[in-house]
C-alpha cells in the first residue's frame, strides 16, 4: 500500500504545468483570478520565496481563493508565458483576470504584504466589462471600471494612448480623493503610461535617426534591435523600423560584416520581413565559411520561412562537425519535429546607449561554446544568496576573453555586496572548468557595488 500511495504522489508531482490557454479556460470556468509565480530552478529569491511566504497559513488562505500557478520560466509552457508577460527578473507574482489580462503586480516577500498586496488587487481583477468607453460611460461604471479598462486598453496593439490616458484620467475624477483606493492607482498607471510612451517616442526618434543615417554603422545594430523589441508600435513606427532594418542589413552584407548581419536577421524574423532575412541569410551563407554559428542561423531562417528540408539538411551538417554542441542537437530535433514559432527580439526595454558606443559585440559561435553554461553567472550569484539567506544588491561582471576571436562575452548579474568573497571564490573555482573545456584563455572578474550599498 506504501508503494502504491508513493507512486500516485510520484505520478501527480511530475504532471506537466498547463498550457496559459489551458489555465484560462480553467479559471473562466471557475470564475476565478489567475495568480501566477514566475521562477527558475536556479533562483535563490525564489526559494526564498517558498519557504518564507507560500508556506505561510493565512498566504495558502489567500491563494485558496484563485486559480493559483507556479511556472518555470526555462522549460515549456512557463518559458512561453514569461515571454507572453515579458518577464525577466524572479520570482515573478502577478494577477490576471479570469480571461488571463494583467491586473498587476506583487512584490512583497513577507507574508503580511503579500496578502495585503494580493488582497487589494483582487476586486481588480474581478471587474466585469464590456471596456469601451461608451459603455463605461453609458452605465455610469464605478472608479475600478474605468481603471481596468485603462489597463486593458494599454496591452492593445496598436496603442491608443490618447484614449489610455482618458480612461485612467476618469478612474481619477471618479475617486478623487482615493478614498477606494482607485484614484491614487489610475494616477500612478497613468504616470508609467506617459513615462513609457514617452521613452517610446524619445528612442525612435534618436535610434532611427542615427540608424537611418549611419546604416553599416555597428552601433545601429543595438538601436535598431531595442526600437524593434518596443511594444505596441503604431503601424507606421513599425514600417520605419522595418525599412531601417533591412537597409542595415542591406549594408553590412555588402561590407562583409558577418557578426551585424547575423544579429539582424533575427531582427528580421521577430519582424515577419521573411523575404528580407532570406536574402540576408543567403548573404551570410557566403561569408560564412566553416562557421557553425553563422551558418546555425542561416538554418534557422530557412527553418522560419518554411524551408524546413533545407533547414534539416542544413542542420545535420552542423551536427556532424560540431557533435558536442548541444544547441545544434536541440536546433535539429525541433526543425524536424515542431512548426515554426514567432521569434522574440532580445533587447526589452534596455536602452542602447547602456552599452559604450565600441563595447565588442558578443559573436553567436562563442555564445555557442557555453550552451550549457548560460546561466553560469546567474547560477553563481544565487548559490552564494541562498549561503547566506540574503538578496540585497551588488554587482559582478564576469570576462571570458576568446584568444581567437580576441572579443570579450560579459556575463552581468546582481548579488550581494557582502557575498563578494563568496562569489570571487566561486568563480575562481569555475576558471578551470571553463578554460578545459573551451578555447578561452583569460578569465578577469570586477566587483562595482551599486551606491547606497
């Protein structure tokens, strides 16, 4: 009997986390909110998180009350939501709405807040529709209406700021003096639309002037992947950036400068410019040589583009003058099996000029080399948080310099200033692991603790 019950427990712990669709439909039958946990397996916070919070009564309590789901951010299907809500730091806890629309955040780390957190945005997230503004108007919907309303208005495509700012501006005069406890949060929903608008408009205006003038330009890469990566782009934006685009790659296809060219093809592929990766993937396949990187994309645009024998066949070479490269093995097997998905464009909200005009760009062959060691970093500085139980913020950057190559891949992080000891040991302790099994030849570490600290 002992057997049999610790094989139903096994059965139920390794049943596979449901599909976003799937929870949606879930908690619309229900009628419930959604809860969600955004996490990795490597994250100290998260377990943190864990123990000290979920595993409180009057927490477990709350979330009785919702359709409450954990993701991992790294493995399907939570991969697919962290991108679908833009996550990029964890834990991740946000509420939706039945029909699975962001209501808001909850950022506390204690149980007390977590609860009072949860609790208030929970009557959010129950708030019946319609959302137009002639029917909130028409019957005369309350301060929390209008609120939500503005919310869901903000996550529409194409943006209609105009009417996002009305619609947050009459949850304000509905409770003026925030007595619901509406007022004051349209008037904050409301600042971050104009801020965020306004860096909208700010980095189209300077990145694509600059990329439009200067196209083979290697700063124009970086401009052009953070004006791609914006949300809610009026149709117009999005032509002048696509335009952009493939002049850039235009440009540097004629100069012969592979490592721009691979970066802005991907660009090209989240874009749907189809025949323009194409025509740029055929030029790198010319300049690319015996490099598997260079020509891993290439597959990969063939794979986007419904060239899926090509992709394959293409692939399988790669397979068999790099063997130990995972990142091809996994490459070949969804090329055979899977159809092709929308492609994210990994820049976020990360503003170019972050980055030294000149910093080396980080070439995909040598990315390639750490397949497996991705989150080495990130690995390193939540295995020193959760040593000594702290998450305060410091900083670390690692250096892996390619004698080769002679370009430098910085992995940057967040850890804790009094956990610098710990981190410069562990990552002491990793130089010779990495150096045996990779060409790199120098590893420099450099500590700059964030001010207040």
């Amino acid at each position: 009997m002992l057997v049999s019950l610790l094989l139903v427990v096994a059965s139920a712990m390794a049943q596979p986390a449901p599909t976003f669709e799937s929870l949606v439909q879930q908690a619309t039958a229900a009628d419930l909110p959604i809860v969600l946990d955004i996490v990795t397996d490597w994250c100290a916070p998260c377990k943190m998180m864990e123990r000290n919070v979920f595993a409180d009564s009057k927490v477990k309590a709350a979330l009785a009350r919702v359709v409450f789901q954990k993701y991992d951010a790294e493995e399907p299907p939570g991969s697919a939501v962290a991108a679908r809500f833009g996550v990029n730091s964890y834990p991740s806890v946000f509420v939706l709405s039945p029909d699975g629309v962001w209501v808001g955040a909850v950022s506390s780390q204690d149980p007390a807040g977590f609860v009072r957190e949860l609790t208030d945005l929970l009557p959010l997230a129950s708030v019946r529709g319609p959302f137009t503004e002639v029917s909130l108007t028409e019957r005369k919907a309350p301060a929390a209406a209008w609120l939500v309303a503005g919310i869901r208005a903000r996550e529409q495509v194409p943006l209609d700021a105009a009417l996002v700012a009305r619609l947050f501006t009459r949850a304000m005069e509905l409770d003026p003096k925030d007595a619901a406890g509406i007022g004051a949060r349209a008037g904050v929903e409301l600042m971050k639309s104009q801020l965020a608008d306004h860096r909208r408009r700010s980095r189209l205006t300077t990145c694509l002037d600059f990329a439009e003038r200067f196209p083979a330009a290697v700063q124009a890469v970086p401009c052009l992947t953070s004006c791609a990566a914006l949300a809610n782009l009026a149709p117009a934006d999005r032509a002048r950036v696509a335009l952009a685009v493939r002049t850039s790659a235009e440009a540097m296809a004629a100069a012969k400068n592979s490592a721009q060219l691979n970066q802005l093809i991907y660009v090209l592929l989240a874009l749907r410019e189809s025949a323009a990766a194409t025509r740029a993937a055929e030029a790198l396949r010319l300049q690319a040589g015996e490099d598997v990187g260079l020509l891993d994309t290439v597959a990969e645009t063939f794979f986007q583009t419904g060239r899926r024998a090509e992709a394959v066949a293409l692939e399988q070479q790669l397979v068999g003058r790099s063997p130990d490269d995972k990142n091809i093995e996994r490459n070949l097997r969804r090329f055979k099996k899977e159809q092709p998905k929308p492609l994210p464009i990994e820049a976020g909200e990360e503003d170019p000029d972050a980055r030294p005009l000149g910093a080396p760009q980080i070439p995909p062959e040598v990315l390639a080399r750490f397949g497996e060691q991705r989150r080495l970093s990130s690995a390193l500085a939540s295995a020193c948080m959760e040593k000594a139980g702290q998450a305060t913020a410091s900083y670390l950057r690692l250096y892996f310099v390619d004698d080769k190559l002679k370009r430098a891949v910085a992995f940057d992080l967040e850890a804790p200033k009094a956990l610098r000891s710990c981190l410069e040991a562990a990552a002491a302790k990793q130089q010779y692991q990495l150096l045996a099994t990779s060409p790199m030849t120098e590893l420099k570490i450099e500590f700059a603790v964030a001010a207040g600290h």
